[in-house]
C-alpha cells in the first residue's frame, strides 16, 4: 500500500484538472492569441480558469496573471513591483524564513544597494506581527512574506501585521507568498488590501508549470521579461491553455469541498499527534496551531535522510524538508532556533485531500518500528 505524505513538495493531479488538460491538449490545442475559433475557445479555457481563481481570492478576474510557477510570481511580484517604484526607498522588510524564491530574489536586491530587514521568529517559534509593523519606515519600499511557512507550517499573523502597516503606511507595497496557505485560510485579497499574491497550481492538485499573480487594480508592476505581450505585458509568452485550465478546475474543487478539505486536514493532524505522543523520541516541532496540513517531527539521533529511505522501502513517502533543498539541512529549521540534532534528523509530514486515516494509522506503525529498528543499529 503505497502512502504519499509529501504533499507540501506537490499534490497528486486531481482527476477533474487531468480531464480538462487532456481535453485542452487534444481538442481546444489553438493558441489564445489566434483570432479563429480555435484561438477563441482556447481563449474561453482560460477566461473560465481566472474566474475561478478569482472566486477563491476575492477579486475580479482580470487581476489575475498567469505565470509558469510561484517562481515565476515571486520574481515578477518583487523585481517587477520594485522597478515599477525605483524612487519609492531602498529598504526591504521580509522574513529569515521564505522559501528561496522569495529569499535569494530579496538577496539579490540586497547586492545592488538595498537594504534588508529580515525578521525572526520570537522564542516560541511564532512571529510576533509587530516586529514587522516596527520594521517597515519611510524607506521601505517592499514588505514581502509567506502566508504559511513550508516545512513547519507557522502561518504567520498577515491579519494583523497588514491592517496595521496599510493604516501608517497606506501606498506601500506589500507582496505575501500564498503557496503553502492558499484555500486552507480563510483569505480574502480585497478585505486584507495587498498588492501582490503569489500562488502554484501543483501544491493545490494541478500539475506542475502553472502558477499565477494576483495584481490589485492601480499597481503598477514592470515585466522581468519581454516578449509578445501576453497577460498584460507583464508574463509574456503564449500561455499554457491545458495547464490553465487544470489549475482553475483544481481551485474550483477546492473552493466547492474547501470545507471538508480543510476538516481532514485537520482530523489527520490531530490524530498523528496523538500517535507521535505515544512515542518519546519523537519530537513535534510544528506549532500547535499552526496550518493543518503540515506537521514538522524529529527523532534525534536518527539522520532525516536515513529515516526518509527507510520509510520509502516501506512504500511510505515524506519530506526531509522543503523539496527545494535536495536534501541539505535547512537553513529555515535552523532559522527557527532548533538544535542542530533536530534539525539532522526532521521529518516533514504533509496531508492531502485524499489522506485517510487508515494512511495515518499505518505511517505511526512504520515509523515506530522503524526507529526501534534503526536505533538499535546506530546504537551499535
């Protein structure tokens, strides 16, 4: 029984978005630009795509740009949002955790000459929003951060830190990376007041290559790469109509089962906690309440990547950390103040839609046995 719980790294496609990207492949195959009858309906494909997107966000559709990733959104929304503002100030306000799209864009802005605020978690692990309210001054030109962080799932408190600095500072600019929080919060662009949401299609069960950018009316962001003109000149290039519009039959599921979802997100979280409670050399280090579809562990002296093969010859599938990594000890659990030990030996745990509790009863047996097992050969 193969068990996939890697789903922070990717989602499994939905059968609804394979359907509709099949059939966009094999039957609406025109370009969007074409003015014929193929071009139009390849054009409708994507017209329905933004509308549901738009439904979840709480936006009009044409706010919304498609890109080839949340890569792709986070450069646009950060080295495009800057350029669009190049007298606005010359400081940036951003977490020490974000995901490297988000860090190494920062960082290279960092080596041009601006300045970079990065704030840390406070002793708990959580952040503390007026740390980020403190921050930002008259120089800020950008605030950017994650909605939910990626390996230990802390969502950071965006309702409290973006009323706060849109009240002092009402023209900044504030871009917020939702990849790991889209559709498992309750969110909403227009009553929040950002700028710049970036979002994938491949964490949310659409494939991979498709993301997208929302842009509020009246910002102004400068394309990072020229071309045809395409989603407002702003991500040229001829758009993928079939992974368009598997993403947006991806967001429609979620919108329509976003409940239920979210309900076996949390189920599943609550009772692997009770397991791993049952298990004194595990270590929990997620936040209690923290997003419920993620659950960070440790078991020290037992290296992560040791464990994570171990649980694969059992068909058992998680994470050592963000999949972006390739196995390197994160920087974002050390960011976090965890031990060195903890952080050699986590494990990340990530539900799906589909995780049932069979799954997660099987996974606690396994990594029982597992430790039992491996402890007694690293012991000798």
């Amino acid at each position: 029984m193969e068990i996939y719980l890697d789903n922070c790294a990717t989602t499994k496609v939905c059968e609804q978005a394979a359907q509709i990207c099949m059939e966009a492949m094999v039957n609406e195959y025109g370009n969007p630009s074409s003015l014929h009858r193929k071009g139009l309906n390849a054009e409708h494909l994507m017209t329905a795509a933004r509308k549901n997107i738009a439904a979840i966000l709480g936006c009009d559709p044409e706010c919304i740009i498609f890109t080839g990733g949340a890569t792709d959104s986070n450069n646009i929304a950060i080295l495009g949002g800057i350029s669009a503002r190049k007298r606005a100030g010359k400081t940036i306000v951003t977490s020490s955790v974000e995901h490297p799209s988000v860090a190494d864009t920062v960082s290279s802005l960092e080596e041009q000459g601006y300045k970079v605020k990065r704030i840390v978690p406070r002793e708990n692990g959580t952040f503390a929003a007026e740390d980020f309210i403190d921050a930002v001054d008259d120089d800020t030109v950008l605030l950017t951060f994650m909605m939910v962080n990626n390996e230990m799932g802390t969502i950071l408190p965006y309702d409290k830190i973006i009323p706060a600095i849109r009240r002092k500072y009402p023209n900044l600019l504030i871009h917020m990376d939702g990849v790991q929080g889209f559709t498992k919060l309750p969110f909403n662009v227009k009553r929040l007041d950002i700028d710049l949401f970036s979002f994938s299609g491949h964490k949310l069960y659409a494939p991979k290559g498709i993301g997208g950018l929302y842009i509020k009316k009246g910002i102004r962001v400068n394309p990072v790469e020229y071309g045809g003109g395409q989603e407002r000149g702003i991500r040229s290039g001829t758009q993928s109509v079939p992974l368009i519009a598997a993403m947006g039959e991806a967001m429609a599921l979620c919108k329509r089962d976003g409940a239920a979802i979210l309900k076996n997100y949390r189920e599943r979280n609550a009772q692997l906690r009770a397991l791993l409670a049952e298990m004194p050399q595990v270590i929990i280090n997620s936040p209690e309440k923290g997003c419920p579809h993620v659950l960070n562990i440790s078991v020290p002296g037992i290296p992560s990547e040791i464990m994570l093969h171990a649980l694969e010859e059992k068909e058992i599938y998680v994470s050592s950390g963000s999949a972006c990594a390739k196995g390197a000890l994160s920087s974002t659990l050390e960011a976090y103040g965890l031990p060195a030990e903890r952080v050699r030996s986590a494990l990340r745990i990530s539900f799906s839609k589909d995780t049932t509790a069979e799954e997660i009863d099987i996974f606690a047996a396994a990594l029982r046995e597992t430790i039992d097992r491996l402890s007694k050969v690293i012991g000798k």
